[in-house]
C-alpha cells in the first residue's frame, strides 16, 4: 500500500512540476474561462432582462410597482436561486467548472505527449503498477484544477463578483465539490483519449468531449431555461451538479438549500468514484496492448 502511493506520489509530482515550469500552459488554460466570464459575463446580463427600468417604474403607480418587484424577484428566485445574484457572479462560480475541465482535457493529452517522446513506454517497463499511473494523473489533474479554480475565483472578485460564504465550512464544501468535479473529468477524459496514439486525434476528441460537456451543464445559464430534453443530458453531467454544489455554498450564503447541496455532492461523488474505477480498469486493458 505505501509502495502504491509512493508511485502515484511520484507521478502525480512530475506532471505537477511540468505544470508549474511551464507558465504559458498556466495561462493558456485559465484565459479562456476568464475570457468568457469578463466578456459574456459582463455583456449579456441575463438577470438585468428581468428588471423593470426605473424611468419606467416612476411612472407606474406605488402598488403596481410593489407587485412588478414581487412578480421579478419570484422569477430571479425561481431561475437563480436568489433574487439579489447577478448574472457575472453566476457565470464566475460556472467558469470555476469550466477550468476543471479544460484542465481535465490537458490530463488527457499529457498521456499522448508521453507516449510520443517515449515516457510512456518507460513507465511501463518499470516496476510500478499501470494503475498507480493513472491515478497519478487524475490527482495532478486535480491539484492542478483547483488551483487554477481558486485563481479564477480571485480575479472574479476583483471583477466584481459577489460572493456570500457564511463560513469556512461552505469553502470546504466548495473545495471537495471541485476536487471530486475533477476526478470525474479527468478519469472521463483519460479513458477515452488513452486509446488514441496520435496527438492530433486527441485534440480533436478531447474539443468534442469538452464543448458538449460545457454546453449542456448550468455553466452558463440555468438548467430552468433550457428544454425538458437538455434538462434530462444536464442532470446527468458531472460539470453540472459540481457547478450547483458551488453556487449553493458561495452565492447564496447561510440560506443555502443544504438538502440540494447535499444531493448534488451525492451524485457527484457517486459518478467519481464510478468515473475513476472505470478509468483505471479501462486504461490497464489499453495499456497491456502496447
């Protein structure tokens, strides 16, 4: 057991030592988040669509305009889970997803840059298990995500995004929930790409597992708005009940909805454990046809 964790100690320090010495990875992997959080945060303002200019609320009388800021709040409530978020703050917590899982995709391609200098093949004639090798890159994947996930929270705040943690136990919460988002992502990712030996298939495959994973999870806008159809994809996508464990803990405060929390951490922790396993299982059959 020590002998194990030794070898994926070791192998998740390398890609970890790769990571930080390499600055422009660090950076080509945070900007795109950070672009779509400061460029289609800030410019669609879904929840400003949902309010009653005040030229016009002056113009309306004292009771109608009490029952059009009832009528919105109940909509922003019902949409947001709160009538005071703002739409930057909600898509910021959804861009801390969303680096996960471009960092799980790099996870994945780091396996094809091994296996063409020849690393790969090294690994695997040395006296460690083919298991300890991935499980090495799921746990850099995660360290690396969560880093790069708290970053983008920083620079959000210094944006503008409001955030109302009521305790050290709901940052906590938010740090498991990435922690287990990146384990799902970064098993996901690497079962499928192993198979594949040439750089360019990788790319491709991991952009065709990224965009459609973004785009059907509550990243960008709520799950309530979309059809029943996409409804039923995004509550089977991992990036989506990690993104709602987030905005739960961080946006909403101590009136947080602690038993919706606490199912979407259930699935998500269900579907690691699930992702995990079944990345290693189907990662050593590939590895033993090398």
């Amino acid at each position: 057991m020590i002998a194990r964790a030794s070898e994926v100690s070791a192998i998740a320090s390398r890609e970890i030592k790769k990571w930080y010495r390499s600055p422009i990875l660090l950076f080509m992997t945070t900007i795109q988040p950070l672009l779509w959080m400061s460029l289609y945060g800030k410019a669609f303002n879904l929840t400003g669509m949902f309010r009653i200019p005040e030229d016009i609320l002056k113009q309306l009388p004292p009771e109608s305009t009490a029952r059009f800021a009832a009528i919105m709040n109940e909509i922003l409530s019902r949409f947001f889970g709160a009538s005071d978020i703002d739409f930057f703050s909600y898509i910021a917590v959804g861009m801390m997803g969303v680096i996960l899982l471009f960092t799980s995709m790099s996870s994945g391609m780091s396996i094809a840059w091994d296996r063409r200098l020849g690393v790969l093949n090294k690994l695997l004639v040395a006296p460690i298990s083919r298991s300890s090798i991935i499980l090495g890159k799921v746990i850099s994947a995660i360290i690396r995500g969560v880093t790069q996930s708290l970053l983008v929270m920083l620079i959000g705040l210094a944006l503008g995004m409001r955030l109302r943690v009521s305790g050290l136990v709901e940052l906590l919460i938010a740090v498991l929930a990435l922690a287990l988002l990146g384990a799902s992502l970064s098993s996901l990712i690497i079962s499928v790409t192993i198979r594949l030996k040439s750089w360019e298939h990788h790319i491709a495959v991991s952009n065709l597992l990224t965009l459609p994973l973004m785009f059907t999870s509550s990243a960008l806008y709520p799950v309530t708005l979309m059809p029943e159809w996409l409804r039923t994809v995004a509550a089977i996508n991992p990036l989506t009940h990690g993104i709602e464990v987030l905005r739960e803990v961080l946006l909403l405060g101590a009136s947080f909805n602690s038993q919706a929390m606490l199912w979407h951490l259930s699935i998500l922790t269900i579907f690691a454990s699930v992702a995990t396993l079944l990345g290693i299982y189907l990662s050593n059959i590939a590895l033993r046809k090398m």
